[in-house]
C-alpha cells in the first residue's frame, strides 16, 4: 500500500503547480465567474480526495477490512476517470476566460502536460495498489479465517458487515464532493443554496449513526434508519437538482409553436 502516499504525492506537485499558475494569471474582478471557480474546486476536491483515500487505507489496514481494500481500488478508478474528463472542463474554461481577456490563452499550454501527468501517475499507482490489495486478502482472509472459523452463515454475515460499512465510508466523499462542486460552480437560488448547506451536516449525521448502530447491533436504532430512509430524501432532493438542471437548459423559444407543428 505504499503506492498509495507516491501517488498523493506526486499527484500533489502537478496539482500546486496548476493551481499556482491559475491563480497567478488570472485577472482581479473575475472570481465571480463560473468558469473562474472550475479549476480551485476541480483540484481542492482532488486533494481531499487524496487524502481522505490515506484515511481509509489507514483504517482498511487497521481492521483488516479486505472489502475496503479492493474498494480503495475502484475508488482510484473513479479519480482516474474523474481527472480525464476535468482536463477538457478546464480547457473550456480557459477558453472562457480568454476569450473575455480575463487570462492569457498561453496558460493551457504550460498546464497541460501537467494535467496529463496527474492521470498517468493515478493509473501507476492505481496497478501497484492493485497488486498490494491481492497479497493483502490473502494474509487478511487467513487472520479473519482464525476468528470466525469456517462457518459460513457467520462469515456470510461478516461479508455483508464489511461491504455495508465500506459503502458508508466511501459514500461521504462521493456525496461531500457532488454537494460542494454542486454549491461551488452550478449557479443556485438562495432558497436551494441554503437546503443544499443544511443537508450537508444531516447527511454526514445519518451516515456516522448509521455505521455506529450497525458496530453496536442497535436493532431499534437500524429501525430507524431503514424506516425513515432520510438517505432517500437527500437522493430525491439531488436528483431533483439534475431534473432542474435539465428544464432550466430549455427555454419558450425551444418548444413548437401551434404553426410548426403542421
């Protein structure tokens, strides 16, 4: 698992480097932009990322949790694609910007081969983190081998613990990261900027006493939360988000008048 802290490392010189070089260049006056704020969230998410990705190698390691384990590896997946697809976001918003006069066009050339190295360095380390994670379920299912013997409905029961709690684990990231480029960059109205900063701290809550009702065997706290699912209410109130999104993109002038339709 030392790939792990060579790719943070790493990642994190392109990254400053970037970050600098925007920052530097860009003019006063167009931190209001959308465009402006693309590249300092796109690359603050990234760190976080990063570094919470240590978090939960530490505690994988700690609990000999092999779900985590080979979860951490789809999570470096997921950053590896994620940090593809920003390259053109941030070529678009240079382009924005550029176009305005707002900075110099020359940036995205002396940025690039950074921004192409921070997905070469995700695949190396993502292929040594691989090759870690299999001799660690082997050394890992031989200790858990020792504790619950060979009974398979109670190690049926533990599988499902450990893919239970990892989900919780990896789900505040995923969910922190939508809800602050969401915040950050998406232009909102005060109303659905204030329930979006409410429903941070409420699902951070849910996600924390469902982990510790699941440890604890709470039955009636479990209850709860399968009852009230206020995690459904925060997926219904993203997806709402998308939906208006989606009917905001699309004006009168988009629908057939009564004279096109014959």
């Amino acid at each position: 698992m030392r790939s792990a802290p060579r790719g943070i490392f790493g990642f994190d010189t392109s990254c400053r480097y970037v970050f600098a070089t925007f920052q530097i260049d860009t003019k006063d006056g167009s931190q209001d932009q959308t465009p402006t704020r693309t590249i300092p969230t796109f690359l603050t998410l990234y760190i976080f990322g990063f570094f919470y990705q240590l978090v939960l190698v530490w505690d994988a390691l700690r609990l000999k949790n092999t779900i985590q384990i080979i979860g951490l590896c789809l999570y470096n997946v997921g950053l590896l694609i994620y940090g593809s697809v920003q390259m053109e976001q941030i070529k678009q918003a240079v382009i924005t910007l550029a176009a305005v006069g707002d900075i110099n066009l020359s940036i995205w050339g002396q940025t690039k081969p950074f921004l192409i190295a921070i997905p070469c360095i995700l695949a190396v380390s993502t292929a040594l983190l691989s090759v870690g994670a299999w001799k660690l379920y082997d050394e890992f299912a031989w200790t858990i081998y020792k504790h619950i013997s060979a009974d398979l409905r109670m190690k049926r029961r533990y599988l499902t613990f450990q893919i239970y709690i990892s989900l919780l684990k990896f789900d505040f990231f995923f969910f922190l990261g939508f809800t602050v480029q969401f915040v950050v960059i998406v232009q909102t109205h005060q109303s659905e900027f204030a329930l979006t900063i409410a429903a941070i701290p409420v699902t951070i809550f849910i996600l924390i006493m469902a982990a510790v009702f699941t440890r604890r065997e709470n039955l009636t706290g479990m209850v709860v939360i399968i009852v009230c699912r206020p995690e459904s209410a925060s997926v219904n109130y993203f997806t709402s988000w998308l939906t208006g999104l989606l009917f905001r993109s699309f004006t009168l002038a988009d629908l057939p008048t009564s004279s096109s339709r014959w």
